[in-house]
C-alpha cells in the first residue's frame, strides 16, 4: 500500500458522523490529509506509513447509522500537497450520493435534554452527529449546515467550539443549535418554554394540538379521551382508521401493548418507526384510537420536543398526520393555520423549515419476521441495491395508492417516502415535490421513466412529460413481485404471487389475485383467482357489501352459483332498492367490472360474515376479517377448487364462501375467518407449486397488499418452505403499493440491459 492516497467513500456517508469519525481515526493513526464531503460522497486524501490499518477499521469501525456501499482507492498524484496533521476540508459539488434519514434522538441528547446542569436542559432542538434531522431539512448536497434550514441560525460561539472540537461528539454536526442560536417554539405570541408549557395545558385539558414535527404537522391529544379522538377524527374525516399513539420508553409501550424482542428493537432504533402490535388487554387507551382491533400502532418519542411532551403530561398521546383525510402531510406554517387550525385548538410552531415533507413509517414485527408498512421517516431515501446495472437514471413514478416514487441510478434504487394517495391536487403536488427532490440531491434529470399501465393515475398521466419512446410502461403486479425479488437480490426466473385490490393486466382487465412465471424483464400469467363484477366500480371498493352482491349474483361460473338462503344475514342488512339495482346491473353487465383480485375476495367475506359492510378506510374490511381470526383455531380448511381454463389455473372461490356461509351459522365467526385464511393460503400454495415445476423455479416471492395481512403471509410462507420452495416476502420495501416504484425501477433496468 503507497504511503499517499485517496480514498473515495460512497454509501450513506454524509450525516452520520462519517467525517469526525475518519477525523478521529487518521489522527488515532497519526495520518497526514483531509476529508470532505464531495457531491454525496466522501473523499480523503491521506498520506503516512499506516495507512494499511487505516483500511479495514474504515468499513469496520463505521459510525452506525453509516451505510458504506463503496470505496474506492487510488494513489494520490504528487501535485496534491497535504499538510502536516488532519483536518476536516471545505465541502466541494459533485455528482449526489446517498441522503441521509432523519434519526429519533439518541440516549447521549436524552441524558442532556433532561440534566438541569447542561446548557441544552429542556431545548426542544437539540442534537449530535448520531440524531436529528437529516433529509426533512436537506436542500441539496453535499450535506453541510449551508444545503440544509439550520443556514438562517448562524452558530454561537459556544456551538462554534462544539462543531470545530474533534474531542466533541457534535464536531461538524451540521443541524447543531442551543437555545441561545438556535430553532425556537412558538405558540400564538407565545415562544420558548412558554409556549410549550401553553401547548401542555391545552392537551391536559382535553384539547388537541397540531405539533411541527420532523417532517410535517402532528395532531396530538390524550390516548386515553374517548371525547377528544372522536373530536380528532370528526375533524380529520377520519372515522375508524388506526391512529397511532407515542408512549414513554419501552415500558410505556409494554403498558399499552405485547412489546416481544423484535418489536422493542424496532421501537428503539434510530429508525423508530410506528410499530403495529397486538393491544393489551386493559390498556389505558380509549376504544376510538383502533375500533374493532387487537392490535395498536406504537411508537416511540423521535425528538427532544416529543420527550419533552410526555414529561410534561405523564400519558400516552394520540399523534397522528397533521392532515385531513386523502390528503398529504401538512409541512408549511400557513397551510398548518388554515387546514388544521379549525381541527385543532392550538398550533405548537418553531422557525426551522420543514424543506421535504417526511410523515412517520409503519412497521410490523410478527409471526418471527419484520416489515416496513410505510417506508418514510427514518428509513426513506436511504437506497437499496438494485439487480441489474443501471444504464441510464430512471425515474420510477409508483401507481395511485400509497404512493412512492424511486430514482434508479448507478445500481441503487433511491426510495423517496410515502406521499398518500394520489386522488387530489394537494397529494399530487407532494408527489412532484418528491420526486423533484430526489431528482435536485441527486443532480439528476432522467430522460427515461417508467410506470403503471393503468391510463387513469395521475402517476401515468404525469409520465407524459417524457417522450413515448422514452417510457416504459410496467404491469402492476409484476412491478409488485419484482420488488420483492430485487429486494432479495434474486436475478434468475422466479414464480411471483401476487395478491392485491386491483391494478390493470395487459388484457385490459382488472386483476388481483395472480400467479405469474416471471423474470424481471417480463413475466406470463399461470394461474389467477375467479373473477366476480364490482357493481358500481368504485363504489364496489367502497362498499365491501356490494362486493358480496358481485359474488352472489355474478362470480365467474365452474358450477352452482351462491344459494341465496345462505347470504340471508347479509341481504337482511341491505336496502331492497340496492339489492335491486346490483341484480339488474350484473344480469346487464354495465357498469360491473370483473376483477380477478384477491382483495375484493377478502372485502366479500368480510361482508358476508357481518365483520364490514362499508369501507371507511382503505382495506377496512380485511383489516377487520383478520382480526376476527386472530387467536382462533383453523385446524381445518374451507371448500376450495381448482380449474384449468384457457390455459390457466383458477382459483374458484365459490365454494369457499358457500362453505364459509355453511359454517357461519353453528361456528363462531372468528373460526370461519381464520379458516378461510388457511384456505387461500393452500390454494397460493398449491398453485404455487405447479407454477414452479412448469418453470423449473425454485424462487417464490410475494408482493401486494393483501400481503400485509401478516397472518396468511405467514401461513403462505411455511406452506411454500414445506412444498420445498424458496419463499420471500418484502421486509425493508412495503409488499402493498407502497413498494411499486421499487419494482417498476428493477424491471425498467432489466429491459435497459436488455435481459
């Protein structure tokens, strides 16, 4: 090894304390040279007889919340002089690299936040090279205090000694502050502690606050106010979704919910996502917060004002998007006075801007394994690998629901956040922020793109602004299988199953419940579930009760139809007119769609078994038909059959209904739920099986969003490791459509290389 070289560092290197840290090191060593922060990488140039110990502690030594993806040396050319000593250089431009996440306070800021002796007792803002805002506050890179909002707070000269001190663990902490330079609360006139102490007062009084967090508004009120939540939710147009709830330390969490090793992990990494898990009898929590669940999204405080919040009150709070339903987070002042302020009844403001919208990720630790519901603070942008080389950038632009978008370049797909659903003008434009700045960090502009096939999302019509030649168009569930495959690095051919709500095939026809022989550059169809019409189309979706309707007069035929005697619960709940009207329209066929989905399927026996009959969320009605078959027993399986039509396997759901309907008059409802679990979990099994020995695939690997059902997720897994399978489900990328950028960006890359 030459006594002078560079060394160039890629990864998620810049905001984690990377360059203090090789600062520590090559004067450990006693190294000559500089490091600095060039476009999203780092570079150090260093010269001495030590540098071969240098090497390996580089990688291996890393601060934790580092990601190094690569390095590269070379030698130094003679004409770079280095001085005597180690210092941390200028930052220069450069090509962007990876960004960093925002990360939930450390223990180190904890310990100071609450020591009356310590200059930063008490200051909501406070943070070091191992916590803080990262990405919320990031302009543009390199990643220095000048790119991000901390600019306007220039540094005291306390704070000034801090960041220059090697010794000091906020040495070139860019988001540092103290209360004498930095970020301050307000409320209304009030600032500082006053206003916090105003915020407080209105929260023990049973009133709700909007809260400027991280990378938006929260609203927050008391878990335990039965008359404030259902005030929240009145003025959210949120009826019956999950709000999650932050509570004290893993011993709060424990004292709300079941907190298994897995799951106290999750809560208290630097991630910190909200953690779904299953609601403890007797908790201190009102029944509004998830009505009809077992389970309980948690989480824990991610920043110095949210441990200060529960100091303050001694309770678990509601906090929840700061946004009214269907539309995007709120992350301006002004838009926080008029959308929320008519919820709320007081705003808790600072002075540092929010520059990219970040709501909170979501996070499942279950049945032995963990995944990512939402992919979003603390985890987004951080890239993932992706299986094929990148020839040229793409711009990946993600479906309708739940909605992402991926910048695909250099071999790394970079995940921008969860922005919502993408059905009004607010959450399209939090898309085209998104993707602007991922496309701004990364100096990027793409001259491919790839999309859903479906002509109606906004998403696609946004394609637009690329020439035809230019897009390329990827089938909705093959993007949803491929993501889990290039998840897992998977680059042979691979059997993908894929269950979800609805996405357009390439038959024109609506599907959702799939079995496809695939590659990443193309699949075939093998095998799918019956189709049944949505009377209504949409209103279908919304009404899992009319969904039951498509089944009971229209559900594909392979032999006798649905007797009406057994859906007499579910008639006797629904208005004749309607009942009417669905006859003569499926009898018509107008205005009745067929789907082959999955989720329909779910929305249907959800519905015939009294669990919903009206959606007033999204997957409403299979939320709840999980939940009814938690805990119960499913030793045996419902009726089910296959058939071979038009050179497919099919899935004929009627006489698993029929049988569901049967039971459900002498057995408890939870028992029939949980056997039509492990009833569509034999029939993705069986056909599963027969895909893999016709392609001579040993790979199987899940995606959509009836996968987050983490029951028949569990039940398929094993079911395919017994049939001798390899069976992979998403865990770092969310399997519903969260995670169908990813997929499009892999797919796109394979025809580019063209694979």
């Amino acid at each position: 090894m030459g006594s002078r070289v560079r060394i160039d560092v890629r990864g998620t290197v810049q905001g984690v304390g990377f360059r203090p840290f090789v600062h520590r090191l090559a004067t450990e060593l006693g190294l000559d040279g500089d490091v600095r922060n060039a476009g999203g990488c780092v570079v150090i140039r260093l010269a001495g007889n030590r540098i071969g110990d240098f090497l390996p502690r580089l990688t291996s030594s890393a601060p934790p919340n580092a990601s190094v993806t690569g390095v590269d040396v070379t030698g130094l050319p003679s004409r770079d002089r280095l001085a005597r000593g180690f210092r941390i250089a200028p930052s220069t431009a450069g090509q962007g690299g990876e960004v960093p996440p925002d990360l939930a306070t450390c223990p180190d800021c904890v310990r100071e936040l609450f020591d009356p002796a310590d200059r930063r007792h008490r200051y909501p803002f406070l943070s070091c090279t191992a916590c803080g805002p990262r990405a919320t506050i990031l302009r543009r890179l390199p990643y220095d205090r000048a790119s991000t909002s901390m600019r306007s707070f220039p540094l005291c000269a306390a704070c000034a000694a801090e960041y220059q001190d090697p010794a000091d663990r906020r040495f070139h902490a860019e988001p540092i502050a103290c209360p004498d330079c930095g970020p301050r609360l307000s409320w209304s006139a009030t600032r500082g502690e006053n206003a916090l102490a105003a915020a407080c007062a209105v929260l023990a009084d049973g009133g709700i606050v909007a809260v400027k967090g991280l990378g938006g508004y929260q609203l927050v009120c008391d878990a335990a106010d039965e008359s404030a939540i259902q005030r929240l939710r009145q003025g959210k147009a949120r009826p019956a979704k999950p709000l999650a709830v932050l509570a004290d330390g893993v011993a709060g969490a424990r004292r709300l919910s079941a907190v298994d090793k897995k799951a106290a992990e999750l809560l208290t990494s630097a991630e910190a996502p909200i953690v779904l898990l299953p609601r403890r009898p007797g908790a201190p929590l009102a029944e509004g917060i998830a009505p009809g669940l077992a389970e309980v999204g948690v989480f824990l405080a991610t920043t110095p004002l949210h441990h200060l919040l529960l100091a303050e009150l001694s309770r678990p709070l509601v906090v929840t998007s700061g946004n009214r339903s269907g539309g995007p987070i709120v992350a301006d002042d002004a838009d926080a006075f008029t959308t929320l302020g008519p919820i709320c009844d007081g705003i808790l403001g600072h002075d540092r801007p929010i520059w990219s919208r970040y709501d909170d990720s979501v996070a499942r630790a279950k049945h032995g394994r963990t995944s990512l519901v939402r992919r979003a603070r603390g985890y987004a942008p951080t890239a993932l690998p992706l299986p094929f080389a990148t020839p040229e950038p793409v711009l990946a632009l993600g479906a309708q629901l739940k909605h992402t978008c991926t910048l695909a370049r250099d071999g790394l797909a970079h995940l921008g956040p969860h922005t919502g659903d993408l059905e009004n003008a607010e959450t399209f434009t939090a898309f085209k922020r998104t993707a602007g700045d991922l496309l701004r960090w990364h100096r990027t502009a793409p001259e491919w793109c790839a999309h859903d096939l479906h002509p109606g999302y906004l998403s696609t019509q946004y394609a637009r602004r690329w020439p035809e030649s230019r897009r390329i168009a990827v089938q909705h569930h093959h993007a949803h299988v491929a993501a889990t495959a290039a998840e897992h690095g998977v680059t042979e051919p691979f059997v993908g199953i894929a269950l979800d709500g609805l996405g357009l095939g390439t038959d024109g026809t609506f599907w959702g419940g799939e079995v496809l022989l695939a590659r990443h550059q193309d699949f075939q169809r093998f095998g799918r579930f019956a189709t049944a019409p949505m009377p209504g189309g949409t209103a279908a979706v919304r009404r899992p009760a009319r969904m039951a309707l498509g089944y009971l007069y229209g559900a594909e035929s392979f032999g006798s139809p649905i007797p009406e005697r057994l859906a007499a619960a579910l008639l006797s709940r629904v208005d004749d007119q309607e009942r009417s009207v669905v006859r003569a329209t499926v009898a018509r066929n107008f205005n009745c769609p067929r789907a082959s989905s999955a989720g329909r399927l779910f929305d249907a026996m959800s519905a015939f078994l009294g669990l919903c009959d009206d959606n007033s969320y999204e997957g409403e009605a299979a939320v709840r038909l999980e939940a009814a078959a938690t805990g119960h027993d499913a030793s045996a399986p419902l009726d089910w059959a296959l058939h071979e039509q038009d050179g497919l396997w099919v899935y004929d759901p009627v006489p698993t209904l029929c049988d569901a309907l049967r039971s459900a008059s002498d057995s408890p409802v939870g028992e029939v739920a949980a056997r039509f679990h492990r009833t569509v979990a034999e029939v993705v099994v069986a056909i599963a099986a027969k895909a893999a020995a016709a392609w001579g695939a040993e790979v199987v690997c899940l995606g959509g969003g009836v996968f987050q059902n983490s029951l028949l997720t569990a039940r398929v897994l094993a079911g395919l490791a017994r049939a001798g399978l390899r069976a992979l489900a998403g865990e770092r990328v969310p399997m519903n459509d969260g995670g169908i950028s990813y997929g499009q960006a892999a797919v796109a890359c394979a025809r580019m290389n063209g694979r």
